[in-house]
C-alpha cells in the first residue's frame, strides 16, 4: 500500500480508471463524476445529521439524578462505559485520516473526512456529559478508567493494535484488517453501552445523556454503512485482499470481547439488562452486521433482538437510527452516474 500523493500530475480521474484503493488519482477532488452511488447517498444523511452538544439540553437534571436517583450499579455503569465510548471515540478521531491517506475515490474521501468531524464532535459532546452531571475530581478517574481495569485495557489494546499495526506496516493484510476493525468498532462495539443509556430513558432516567447518545447512535449508523460498503468494494475490486475468514475470527473476537466487558460493567443488578440479553444481543447484532456484508451469520440460533424497548424509544424520538438499521444493508453499491450533490 501507498499513500496518495497530495498532488500527481501523472494520476488519472477518469471513472473508468478510479478503485477504491491503490487508484492512480491526481489528488484532486474531482467530484462532478462520482463512480460509487452508496458514497454520494450517503452524503446529504451525514451533513443533515448536523448536531452540537452544547444545544442538548437537561444535563443538569441528569446531574441531579445521578447522585439521587442511580443505583450504586448504575453509576458505575455510567461512568465505565463512558470511558469505553471516550476511548473509541478518540482514537477514531485521531486515526480516520490515516486510513483516508489510502482511500483513491474522492467522494469516499470527502464522508471520512465527515465520519472524522463527527468523532471529534462525540468526543466533545462526552467531556460536556462529564463537565455537568459527575463531579470534577471523577473526570480523570473515568478517562483513565483503563490505567485501573484489566479487562477494559485489554479491550482497548486490541483494536489500537491493529492500528498501529497498520500505522507501522501499511499493508495490504494489515489494511483489510484495519478496516475491518473500523467496521467491528463502529457497528459493534458502541451497542452494549447505547443499550445501557437506552434502557435508563426507558425507566424515565438520564433523559438528556440519553438524547445525546441519541444523536451519536444516529451517526454511528451511516459510519457502519461506511465501511461495510468499503469492504464490500474491497470485496469486488480486490478480491485477494478480501478475507471472509479474517472477517468471521475478527467478529468472533469482537463479540466474545463485548460481551466479557459488558458484563463486567454492567452485571445483574440493572433493571432490563442481564448476563443474557446482552450474550443475546451481542450476538444478535453480529449477525446482523454480517449480513450486511453479505455474510453468513455466525450464532444460527440467535434470530431476536432480546430488547424490545430499543426500538419504541427510538421510534418516539423520531430518530432516523431505524432508517439507517432497516435500509443500511440496501444502499447501491458502486455504479457510474453523474450529477450534483444535492440533498
């Protein structure tokens, strides 16, 4: 692998000549032709997604009610998943331009360039949560939560690594893998702790945390049709690089990972959540995100979303996640078209 060029007089933009990676482009962003018609749709959802944590109001009510009305068990929860999410969150941030460097299709490279502002706008929306609802001798404790639990560091060192790999040695294994692990990180990883924060809205708590984790559920959702399109392009374009079985060991990891973690910050004490709804639902979920792949799924025998709720609170929230979840597997894959980027 080779990063492109930020500037070739040599490159050519034709579509007839553009791939998704290894392209020979000028580096210009030519955008008027566009080769990949699931990038251009794309678009318009993720700028309309346009949100700000500072217009998210209620954080001082949360405030309150985290100290009076959250069980020992979901305090910690809170504040231990909070930390999962910060950790994801920013090494996304700081790590999408790095992948983008291999991108050779202008309009992919202009919706990383988005999914990357996005991350940087979670990060901030989880230091405007810390700043009003804990007190501030716990901020440091919840960003360094790591440095203290085994199990969370482990988790974190997991995905970092395949980064760096990627980081160190840019090839072609190690990028598959690097995306794969942008995919697993954004279609998997994030759920457990979005269920959690869910189920307290459900049960009248946390109504504004859970408004936030709203608009960042929201734009998870078109980051995983990202990438599972990037694979799939992958997938067609350079069936070499693609590797089914690298994609199966990887969410066979991912999953088993979740589900250790959850559990450990989780437990069995918080009403609605238990040891098995979130085997279930891990596995539920890795199932689902196969499919989008156009995969077989790994656990035959999970066939249900075990929590129901999810999907009415988002349904009264008029969120556009169900949107996204039911027609995320349908987006065009790449075909020739010209034409603005109109919403």
């Amino acid at each position: 692998m080779k990063k492109n060029k930020i500037f070739n007089p040599a490159g050519n933009d034709n579509i007839s000549e553009r791939t998704i990676i290894k392209g020979n482009t000028t580096g210009l962003f030519q955008l008027n032709e566009s080769k990949y018609q699931w990038a251009k749709t794309l678009y318009p959802v993720m700028v309309g997604n346009f949100w700000i944590p500072e217009k998210v109001s209620g954080l001082k009510d949360d405030a309150r009610m985290f100290k009076s009305e959250l069980s020992p068990e979901e305090q910690r929860a809170y504040k231990g998943i909070l930390s999962f999410l910060i950790f994801l969150d920013s090494i996304q941030t700081v790590n999408l331009p790095n992948f983008s460097d291999y991108i050779t299709s202008p309009e992919v490279n202009l919706i990383l360039s988005i999914q990357t502002y996005q991350e940087a706008i979670h990060s901030q929306s989880y230091a405007t949560i810390l700043e009003t609802v804990v007190d501030s001798d716990e901020r440091e404790e919840i960003y360094y939560f790591w440095k203290t639990d085994k199990i969370l560091l482990e988790r974190n060192e997991y995905i970092g690594q395949i980064y760096q790999d990627f980081i160190d040695e840019p090839s072609d294994d190690n990028f598959f893998k690097g995306v794969v692990a942008n995919f697993l990180l954004e279609s998997l990883y994030f759920y457990n702790g979005f269920a959690f924060f869910d189920t307290l809205v459900d049960q009248g708590k946390m109504q504004a945390t859970g408004k936030m984790i709203s608009y960042i559920r929201r734009d998870e959702l078109t980051h995983v049709t990202l990438f599972s399109n990037l694979i799939r392009e992958i997938q067609k374009e350079f069936p070499k690089i693609f590797d089914e079985k690298i994609i199966k060991d990887m969410m066979r990891v991912a999953v088993d990972q979740e589900i250790k973690w959850s559990q450990h910050i989780l437990g069995n004490k918080i009403p609605g959540i238990n040891g098995q709804t979130t085997v279930d639902y891990t596995q539920w979920l890795a199932n689902q995100r196969l499919e989008m792949l156009g995969l077989t799924p790994l656990y035959q025998n999970v066939t249900e979303n075990p929590y129901k709720h999810l999907d009415r609170i988002q349904d009264a929230k008029g969120d556009k996640s169900n949107f996204l979840e039911s027609t995320v597997v349908n987006y065009t894959q790449s075909s020739n078209m010209n034409g603005s980027w109109d919403f």
